[in-house]
C-alpha cells in the first residue's frame, strides 16, 4: 500500500520524464494516440467516481460557503489569464485557443493529491472537484466559446456531447459502482490511483511526442504562456482564498484547485473537436506544468507545516487524497 502510494505521489515526475522522452523519441509513445486517448480519459474519470462516492457530493450542499468560491475562482480566474496570456504574448491562433480551452476545464484531480502533500485541506479540496466536474459539461464549452469563438470555429455542442460523454457519465457510473457494490469495488480503490497516473502520463507524452515540431517551433512563448497560466493561477486563488475564507489551509486548499485543472480533458475535447492538432498542445503541456508547479508549492508548504504554525483543521480524507489527475 505504501509502495502504491508513493508512485502515485511521484506523479509529476513520471510526467516530466516521459515528456521529456517523448521529444526525444515520439515512437514511444504516439502508438497511444485515437480513441485509446478518450478511453483513457474515461477510466480516469471512473476511478475519480469510484473514489469519491456521492458522500462527496452531498458535502458539497453542505459546505456551499466553503466550496464556491473556489469554483468561482476556478471558472473566472482561469479562463481570464488563458485569453489574456494568449493575447499578450500573441500565440498562433490554434495555440491561443488550446490556451484557452484548457484554463476553462474543471479542477484536475491531482489537485487532490497535492493537496494531501502541502497539508492543505483535503476535504475541500475533494469537494471543489467535484462540482467543478459536474459542472464543466455547461461552463467549458460556454467559456471557450465565449473567448475562443472569434479566433476558430468553436463547436459548443460538441464540446457539451464529449464532456458528459468522457467526464459526467464515467464519474456518476463510478460513484453508482461503489453505492450499489462496495465490496467488489474495496480491492479496486487502492491501485485506482496508479492507473490513473500512468494513463494521464501516456496521454501526455502522447500529445507531446506528436506534437514535437510545433512545440519546439514554439518554444518560450509556448511554455511560458502555460507555465504563466498556472503560476499565476496558484498566486490569485492563494489571495483570493485567505481573503475571502481567512484560514492558511483553506486559502492554500483554494489555490491548488485554482492553478490545476483537468488537463487530459482539453486533450480529448482539442481533439475530437478542432480539426488542427495544435490545439491539443497546450493541454498536453499544461499536465507538465502545475504538476512541476504545485509539487514544488507542495514541498514549500509541507516545510512551513512542519514548523507547526498551521490548524489541523481539513486534514481529514487522506485516505481520499491519493486521487489520480489530470
């Protein structure tokens, strides 16, 4: 159990290092490529709805003070620094639409994670994607729509289809699986995780290694464009949470769920709905981003907790912050 925790953990490493192999050498990953991408995504987001249950979901009733203002932040914040980078840095259209496209997905499940390593509040942290996910299927085809639809054809109906399709209906069957058989699902859960880590990290490296022209023709506007997003997305969700929720836990819980987002989602909708392939790129490196960014802002975190100047309060759920994500 501890071995499995503890790859699941290493997470952003497992990104980094197939990535970087898929740039070398893209053979050894684009074989995973087509509708082996939307499957994947899909038993992503079974394992996420297996491990949640819909005891998450009710909390999300329940803590409504707690819960939105993340989520607000998480469809507002986002979206905003996406058109925005875009823009200023003046990436080719196709880039600046997959920019935007993946600042308005829901919060990644890794959020989760990470949450547990900076010793954030799991609890909220859980909550938060939850109804950041039920919520996507209406607010990321809207927002890319909204800010995208000027620059590229943008096909909110089939974003809404391939949303519920590969997130909304494998989460619920999930949730469904573990209230009518808990049984069977118990030896299931432990190694969810993992599966999910290894898939998100073949998608990526699947993306990345087809897309390796383009992303080196790029360059650092690319990656500075995305790296941007979400570093700037962990600083606003911090100030915004400590303002608006006043606890250190709660504030840093608010920013991991602000700067992640659900990465593998814009890989799948970039291409099942954009005829350019470029489009899916910026998805694909934004996995490598907050994972490198918020495990460094987790290591961070975990140092100054250690100095015991944090609450123990939302520390509960560990048992759920070995989440996949995305």
């Amino acid at each position: 159990m501890r071995i499995l925790s503890r790859l699941t953990a290493a997470f952003p490493l497992w990104v980094l290092v197939c990535a970087t192999l898929a740039l070398i050498n893209p053979p050894l990953f684009t074989w995973f490529s087509g509708p082996l991408i939307t499957i994947g995504l899909g038993v992503i987001m079974l394992s996420m709805g297996m491990t949640l249950g819909f005891d998450d979901f009710r909390r999300v009733g329940r803590e409504r003070g707690r819960v939105l203002p993340g989520v607000l932040l998480q469809y507002t914040v986002m979206p905003a620094l996406g058109w925005s980078l875009g823009c200023l840095l003046a990436l080719p259209t196709p880039l600046a639409v997959g920019l935007v496209l993946v600042s308005c997905c829901p919060g990644g499940t890794a959020s989760n994670v990470i949450s547990y390593l900076a010793k954030a509040d799991v609890a909220l942290s859980v909550t938060m994607t939850a109804l950041s996910t039920l919520l996507a299927a209406l607010m990321t085809p809207t927002l890319t729509a909204l800010l995208a639809g000027s620059r590229i054809d943008v096909s909110a109906t089939g974003l809404f289809l391939d949303t519920v399709q590969v997130v909304i209906l494998p989460v619920v069957a999930g949730a469904l699986l573990k209230w009518r058989f808990p049984r069977a699902i118990e030896p299931v859960l432990p190694i969810a995780p993992l599966v999910a880590v290894l898939t998100i990290t073949l998608i990526v490296a699947s993306v990345i290694g087809a897309g390796r022209e383009q992303i080196l023709d790029a360059g650092p506007r690319l990656l500075l464009a995305v790296f941007g997003l979400h570093a700037f997305g962990f600083l606003f969700g911090y100030l915004a949470g400590k303002a608006v929720l006043g606890r250190e836990t709660a504030a840093r819980t608010v920013a991991i769920e602000v700067g992640m987002q659900n990465s593998g989602l814009g890989v799948v909708l970039a291409r099942g709905n954009f005829a350019n392939p470029l489009v899916a790129i910026p998805s694909a490196i934004s996995t490598v981003a907050h994972s490198l960014i918020g495990s460094l802002v987790a290591a961070w975190w975990r140092r100054s907790a250690a100095g015991g100047e944090l609450d123990n309060a939302g520390r509960s759920g560990v048992a759920g912050a070995a989440r996949p994500d995305h």
